[in-house]
C-alpha cells in the first residue's frame, strides 16, 4: 500500500480496517447470544458483512480522497495507545474484583495432604478421563444403544462397572473442581456470590488440585497433558500434547471464535486442531513407556467424545464438519459413532497399561454425559440423565474384597487413598448438584 499511495494513507487505512474489524466482532458478539431470538438473525454474516463491507469501501475511498496532515500518524498512535490502556484497564479492574485466592477455600475444602508410610507399596495409577461420555442408561433409552459388550470386556479385565453411575454435576467446570478436590464445591456461591459469572477460583481449585498435591506429596512422578485438561501446575513432572504456539487453548479458542467472521474457517481451524490432540493423546498413551522406578500417577482427560463430532467408528476423520451446537438432538447418530470408537480406544490403552504393568490402579471415568437438547432452565427427567448419567469403571487390584458397590464421583479419590495408602477420609454422601451454565 505505501508503494502505492505513500505512507500517510496506508497506515490510515490499515487503521481504519483494524477498527472496523474490531467494530464486526464486537457486534456480532453482542447479538448473536442475544435474549430476543429476533434480533440473533442481525448477527448473521449475510446481513452484518454487506453492511460492514459498504462502511469499509465508503471509509477506504473517503481516506483516498482526502488529504491527511504531517502528524495524523502519531494521532493515530495516541488512540491505539488509549485503547490498549482501556483493555488493560479493564483486566486489571475484573482481576481486582473477582481476585477470590485459593487460601479462602481451604477452610471449605478440609481436605489434609498426607505422607503415607515408607512400608506402604504405592502403585501407579492412571485416570482415564472420557468428556462427556455418556452412561448406561442414556444411551439405552435416549440412543437406542446397548453399551453392553464394552462394559462386558472391562469386567473382563478386571474392571468394577457401576451400572447406575451418575456425575455430582453435569459440566466439566465444577464436575472436574470437584473430583480432583474429592469434595463439593457449592461454598463458591458462599464466596462470589450466587450471581457471579467467574470461573477463576474454579480453574485455580482445577489447576492446584488435592489429588495431585498428595501424589506430589508421596513422591509420585505427575504426568498430565497440556492445557486445561491436564494441569500446568509445578507439581506435574511432564506435560504432553503441547497446543500451538503454547497457547492456552481456551485463549485460542476465544480468538478463534471472535475474531474470524467466517464460520467455515472457525471451525476448520478449531477441529483440526481438536484432531491432532484427540490422536495425539490417544497415541501418547497406547505406547507411554515409565522411565523411572518412582510411582507414577498419569492425569488423561480428553475432550472426547465430547464435540466436535469428527470421528466415525473406526477413527476415520469426517471430511464434511457436523454442526458443533452440543444442544442440537439430530446429532446423536454422530455422537454415538464417536463413542463407539472411544470403546475401541479406551481398550486399547487399558490392554497396553495392563500389559506393562497389571498392578496399576485404572480410574475410567467421565465427568458428566453428553448433554443433547437439554432445556437447562427447566430440565426434564430425560435432561437429568442426559446431563449425569455417566461412565464408572474402576481397576482396583488386590483390593476387590474391600470395595464399596456404589461409588460417587467426588469420592473416587477418598476411596483409593483409603485402600492404598491406608488414609482416613470420610466417605461423603452423593449429591447431584443442577445448575445452569
């Protein structure tokens, strides 16, 4: 551009083009989850581009026309300036109100990190963490689908399947808080406040979570994959699967999501990439080799069979992209092919564990069901079990005679800590806890 019409106009132009694209976003942002499904169809690309598209060739050719003074540059620097100090401002006036530190939860959470004793042989364990994989009774009655065979082939590797299993609450947020902190994390409310939106407490009770404070305790080697279904805790030893660039993946998906207008382009970038990590992961654990004689406990938590729906029952990739809306009911044959292919896997990493090393602790768990066409607001019986009715599955050897039939979420950890490295944790009453995202 400068080549063309000199230095002055391009950066003005270049300006104005950044502006307006921030303009796009922000309004298409601001309408397309709007109350009043009416004025969601302004969101639209058809409707939002050409408008966007004429203000842009209008403004291109104004700024062609017009002759700009010596310092219309540093005008230009000082409003880029302001904006960034805005932003700035911003995060630092959100981190001061919602700055709610880990110390507060403590006295709600109660839960003492321990060493066990020297003599106590301590396995190595491995969570094997399916998103959103729904239970035994929703795919039979919401599916038409009989999960019988993969249940019948963990028990026959040892495994205790609860059949009637229900998550204590049915997304990951809190569902994961929960399970890694062996406790409810209601007292959040008790906090924040029960009309505060903010997820940072959460993801720090997340990130630095009991369960791993105790194996890190018991000097236990952490592996975990990156991102937020792992954790990028000091405790853990090696992360795999590292996302582009490093970039948190939430933060990629934000920019993602807000700032390409194109549907089309979002989710072809956001699968691929979900791709390569769902293989990845996959990959990673069928051929995981310990390289040390210490303990170790394996953090897997995949997005899988959670959407996006872009695997078929043999793995294979779907070339055309299936809608990513968790809420749309005609995706459920996608779903269930997507499922069907995590049996295969999932029996193909516990085969491989089992074979390296028949002692270790198995949990295969999943944090909440699959959730299709739930009405949140005003849930029937079938969006209770869609939500949380999930998967149970636990490999806990030489330690069948002492284990309980009816195991909730939340005390998964209390119980194997319990058996294994002879703690005392009281075994809590299940809850299953509604809430509306």
């Amino acid at each position: 551009l400068t080549y063309f019409i000199g230095t002055k106009k391009s950066s003005v132009i270049i300006s104005f083009l950044i502006i307006l694209l921030l303009l796009f976003t922000y309004t298409r942002s601001s309408l397309i989850y709007h109350d009043i499904e009416e004025i969601r169809i302004i969101a639209k690309n058809i409707i939002l581009m050409p408008i966007f598209s004429l203000i842009g060739i209008f403004g291109i050719i104004y700024i062609l026309r017009k002759d700009f003074s010596s310092n219309i540059t540093s005008i230009i620097n000082i409003v880029s300036v302001t904006v960034v100090i805005l932003i700035i401002f911003q995060i630092g006036l959100f981190s001061m109100v919602n700055n709610t530190s880990l110390e507060e939860s403590e006295k709600f959470l109660n839960i003492p990190i321990f060493q066990a004793d020297e003599s106590i042989q301590k396995p190595d364990v491995y969570l094997l963490l399916l998103d959103a994989y729904s239970g035994e009774i929703t795919l039979e009655n919401d599916f038409s689908y009989d999960n019988s065979k993969f249940y019948k082939q963990l028990e026959e590797r040892g495994f205790f399947v609860q059949q009637e299993s229900f998550s204590n609450y049915p997304n990951t947020e809190l569902s994961m808080p929960s399970i890694m902190n062996m406790g409810y994390i209601d007292f959040i409310q008790k906090i924040q406040g029960e009309e505060s939106s903010d997820r940072g407490l959460t993801q720090k009770l997340w990130n630095e979570n009991k369960v791993m404070q105790i194996f890190n305790a018991n000097e236990y080697e952490i592996h975990s994959f990156h991102g937020r279904l792992g954790s990028s805790s000091d405790m853990v030893t090696e992360n795999y699967c590292e996302y582009y660039l490093d970039l948190n993946p939430e933060l990629m998906n934000s920019l993602v999501n807000f700032y390409v207008p194109l549907s089309i382009i979002r989710t072809t970038f956001l699968e691929n990439a979900h791709y390569e990590t769902v293989t990845c992961v996959l990959d990673t654990m069928i051929n995981f080799e310990k390289k040390t004689d210490q303990p170790i406990y394996m953090h897997m938590h995949i997005r899988f069979p959670h959407q996006p729906l872009i695997f078929d029952s043999e793995g294979n990739k779907i070339d055309e992209p299936v809608s990513s809306n968790r809420f749309d009911s005609e995706l459920k044959d996608a779903y269930l092919q997507q499922l069907i292919f995590a049996n295969k896997k999932t029996i193909e990493i516990i085969d491989s564990i089992q074979q390296k090393n028949p002692d270790a602790v198995i949990i295969l768990m999943s944090d909440h069901g699959g959730r299709f066409g739930i009405n949140w607001e005003d849930p029937s019986e079938l969006d209770y079990f869609s939500a949380l009715n999930n998967l149970n599955a636990l490999y806990f050897p030489g330690k069948e005679t002492y284990f309980p039939m009816d195991v909730s979420p939340v005390n998964i950890f209390r119980i194997f800590f319990n058996l294994y490295f002879e703690s005392d944790y009281e075994i809590l009453d299940e809850i299953l806890i509604w809430y509306v995202p």
